[in-house]
C-alpha cells in the first residue's frame, strides 16, 4: 500500500515544485534556442544551405540523438547535484525534440506568401506569423513531454521527485515508492490535461 502521507510531507512537495521549475525552465531555453535553430536547419530559410544548414540539422540530431537521463548524467558528473544539470539535461532535449518538429513546420509553409511579403519589405519575424500557431502547439507538446522527462531525470541526481524516487529505492521503503509513482503518475495525468487543453484552444485559434 502507498504511504500517502509521506508525499503530503511539505519536503517532499518542495522536491515536487522543484520538478515543475526544472521542466519549465529547460523547456523555456530550450525553445529560445529551437527559434533560431529552427529557421536555419529548414532548407527553404536557411541563410546558408552549404554551411549554416548542416551544421543546424547536425546540431538538432546530436541533441536528440542522446536520451535525456545520459544528458543529466553527463552534467551531474561535471556540475554535481541539484537542479541546474536537470535544466541543462532538458534544454538539450527540448532543443533537439522541438527544433526538428519547427524545421519541417517552417518547411512546410507557402513560399508563395513569403515571397508576397518579402516584396513589399517584410522582415523576417513579420513573416514569422504563417507559423505562429504551429510554434505555439510545439511549445506546449514540448513542455508536456519535458515535465515527465523531469521525474525521470531526477533519479540521476538532478534533483525533484525522481531524486527521492531513488533514495526510496535503495532504502527498499517500498510502500513511499508506491506513493511516489503514485504522486508522480497524477502529476503527468494533470499535465497532460492542461496540455491537452492548451493545445486545444491553440486549433481554434487558426
């Protein structure tokens, strides 16, 4: 049976707020990095096609490429435990996720349009509303999967729930690790909710 009230605890709701700050923040630099990266690993906006395109796409695929706990990992191992390895760990898995789903958006769009409005002197973020909507659903499925990435990352020394997830474990206190995945399954049921909300009211605004 789960130890409800060892995650009532006011500790261990401080480890809770700690995780959503830890997701929020790696999301949020993560899409300030994806922006830019975005626009230069699409090939149709690009500046450079030989130079700044490759390296954009190859720098996109190298964050993605490595699981977000090995990013964590890496940082713990180099910056020691807390919570800034974590925000690390999932800006580069939040660049890596939302910077290849922009590209293919930005990619995507009318170039018959951009054209129309790069004649009549339009700058590049006046062109940028063709795929503000789509920017904005990739933000909130960014967040969405960067939070249940932050329990895990935790486990690692990242600190959050997943941090007291492992001293749990090793204490073999199971009846406080069922209540931990417990409280960490509601968290990402609520979290999926308001994404799926969010996501919602961003389609009808098309």
């Amino acid at each position: 049976p789960a130890d409800i009230d060892y995650i009532m605890d006011r500790d261990y709701l401080g480890y809770v707020i700690e995780t959503i700050q830890m997701a929020y923040l790696g999301a949020l630099f993560g899409l300030l990095i994806t922006i830019p990266l975005a626009w230069f690993a699409a090939y149709n906006m690009t500046p450079s096609k030989l130079f700044v395109y490759p390296g954009a796409r190859m720098f996109s695929m190298s964050c993605r490429a490595v699981h977000e706990t090995i990013w964590a990992i890496l940082f713990v191992s180099i910056l020691g435990y807390g919570m800034l390895p974590g925000v690390l760990a999932l800006t580069l898995f939040s660049a890596g996720f939302a910077a290849k789903l922009f590209a293919e958006e930005i990619e995507a769009i009318d170039m018959g349009q951009v054209e129309a409005m790069r004649a009549t002197g339009a700058n590049l973020f006046q062109v940028f509303p063709q795929v503000r909507v789509a920017f904005t659903g990739i933000a909130i499925y960014t967040w969405d999967v960067a939070f249940r990435a932050a329990t895990v990352v935790g486990f690692f020394g990242a600190g959050g729930m997943g941090w007291y997830l492992k001293r749990s474990v090793l204490q073999i206190e199971t009846e406080r690790v069922a209540a931990i995945i417990l409280s960490i399954i509601v968290l990402v049921l609520i979290s999926e909710l308001l994404s799926a909300w969010a996501r919602n009211t961003v389609m009808k605004m098309k």
